[in-house]
C-alpha cells in the first residue's frame, strides 16, 4: 500500500499532466476552484501533506474532470474494478441527459444489449438475431 508521501507525489505527477494536457495553470486552479494561490502553489511545491478535498473540488472544476475521479487519485476514496468505474460513467452520463424521452431511450438501449448478452451466453457465444428486430 502507498503511504501519504507516495500518493502525494503520484496526485501531482497526475494533476500536473492534466494540466499540461488542458493548457491549465496553478492560477486557473486557483481561480476557478475558489482556494488562493499560495495553498495550490504549497500542494505543487509538497509544503503539504495530503490533499484536502477543497482543492480536490477546485482541480476538478478547473480540469472538468469528475470530483470522484479527483477525490480517487488524492486517496480520499478507494480505487474501484473496471466494472465499478464503467458502472459510475454510464450513472454520469445518465445524469447528463434531461430530456425523459431520451432518458428512457437510453434505458432501453442498455436493456436491449443485456438481452443480447444473454442470448450470447443461452448460445455458448453465438449470436443469434433477436426475434423482434427486422
């Protein structure tokens, strides 16, 4: 297991290529996640020792990374399988759409593809076309 200092340094080595990606400054962290210069520029020198979850709040909405993405990274929560972190996205994206007809179209996609994942295994892996589809 990573102590505090190993995961401070990964969180920075991350934040940094984040930032370096998104063409985004300590200041714009500052500015837009509502915490002053000096506490970002302590975090980026290591004059801390963990990530609290303000900053954690501020790097995500300067990036426009998700906070849970964020809060995983500095340590504040656990990491999670693949099936965890796609379940989360799909809940996010769900989120994201407002119009109820589209919500429940989204809906049924998904309920359509799990029926064709269990005609996959009912077959040993072969597909066969659904009934209902043309």
């Amino acid at each position: 297991m990573l102590n505090m200092v190993d995961t401070l340094s990964s969180f920075i080595n991350w934040a940094n290529q984040i930032m370096s990606e998104k063409n985004i400054t300590q200041a714009d962290i500052a500015r837009t996640g509502f915490v002053t210069t000096a506490a970002v520029s302590k975090l980026f020198t290591f004059q801390v020792k963990s990530v609290g979850v303000e900053m954690c709040k501020a790097i995500a909405v300067a990036t426009g990374i998700s906070p849970i993405e964020v809060y995983r990274k500095a340590g504040h929560l656990p990491n999670v399988t693949l099936t965890e972190a796609e379940a989360e996205e799909i809940a996010e994206l769900m989120s994201e759409i407002t119009d109820p007809d589209l919500r429940q179209d989204a809906h049924e996609q998904l309920m359509l593809l799990k029926q064709k994942q269990n005609r996959r295994k009912n077959t040993g892996g072969n597909i066969i076309p659904d009934p209902k589809t043309p």
